[in-house]
C-alpha cells in the first residue's frame, strides 16, 4: 500500500472521528480554521479522496495522478461545504415549553393519589411524553385526560376528559 493511500485512510478515520467526537463535545474545534471551506470535515473530505485517488492512479498514469487528486479532492471538499452548511441552516420545529403542555391530552399510566405523584403519557406532536401528574379527583390507569395546568417541564395536574360531551367536566 502506497502513502497515498495511507494518506486517504487516515484522513477517512480522522472524519469519522470529527464527526462522532466533534458532534458530542466540540473537542476538535481547535482544528477549524476559520470560514466554513477550512473546516476539519472538509480538510479530512480533501485530503481522503486526493490521498485515495492518487494512490489508486499513481501506478497507471504516474505524476499525472496528483492532478486527477486534487479535483477530486477539491470535489469532495466542496461536497462536504455544501453538506455541512445545508445542515447548519437546516429549519428545525421549535423547541417545545411547558406552556405547550397545557391543554394536553393524554392517557394515565400510573393513578396518581393524594401523597404520591402519578404518571400520565401526553399526546405531543414531537411524540409521546410521560410526565409526573397530580390529580383533584381518583384516576383509574388507561382514564383519558387533559391538562388543566403546568408547573413545570416534569409536573402538570390533569383532569378526566369527558368523551362525550368533548369537554371538561365541571
């Protein structure tokens, strides 16, 4: 194996490892230097395919073969811009607040009673969400509710939710 090649697999490695380790910590930022062209990903996406490319060609087609390198390294680097900046600028759903759980319906996993919390899963667009619940009234487990208030991101008071007429009791 020529130094090409070693070349083009330890840059590969070095980009799995930005993009596992960088994501959860931010510990290679040191290696970003500056605009969003020289960043690690795109450093690593250059220098993986001019190292493989080259290494590939080198024997077929000689000094010729850093050339093929560098186009593809520049068309790699530049794949890997266009990637990281769509994923930067990706549109996101806004993150939920406790004031979105008001008005919640869902469904009650464990009864609450008057000295412990119960558990209740909300409906929520995002997915289910299992929260502490307190309640005025015994509530059976599977007793459909809703959420009558918030007090915080873990806790709400719920009341049944009556099928019928659609809405709260009184």
């Amino acid at each position: 194996m020529n130094g090409f090649l070693w070349l083009g697999a330890i840059s590969t490695t070095l980009l799995v490892v930005a993009f596992v380790i960088d994501g959860l910590d931010d510990a290679l930022d040191a290696f970003d230097l500056g605009p969003g062209w020289l960043s690690l990903p795109v450093i690593t996406a250059f220098f993986g395919a001019f190292g493989f490319v080259t290494g590939a060609t080198i024997d077929s087609i000689g000094p010729v073969a850093a050339v093929a390198g560098v186009v593809a390294g520049v068309a790699f680097g530049f794949c890997a811009v266009r990637l990281s900046r769509a994923f930067m600028d990706m549109p996101t759903d806004p993150t939920e607040t406790e004031a979105d759980l008001l008005a919640s319906f869902g469904r009650i996993i464990t009864p609450p009673s008057g000295d412990r919390f119960g558990e209740v899963l909300l409906a929520r667009p995002a997915g289910p969400v299992k929260v502490a619940c307190l309640a005025d009234e015994a509530l059976a487990a599977g007793t459909d509710v809703v959420v009558v208030d918030v007090t915080s991101s873990t806790l709400v008071t719920v009341t049944e939710f009556d099928h019928g007429t659609g809405s709260l009791p009184p």
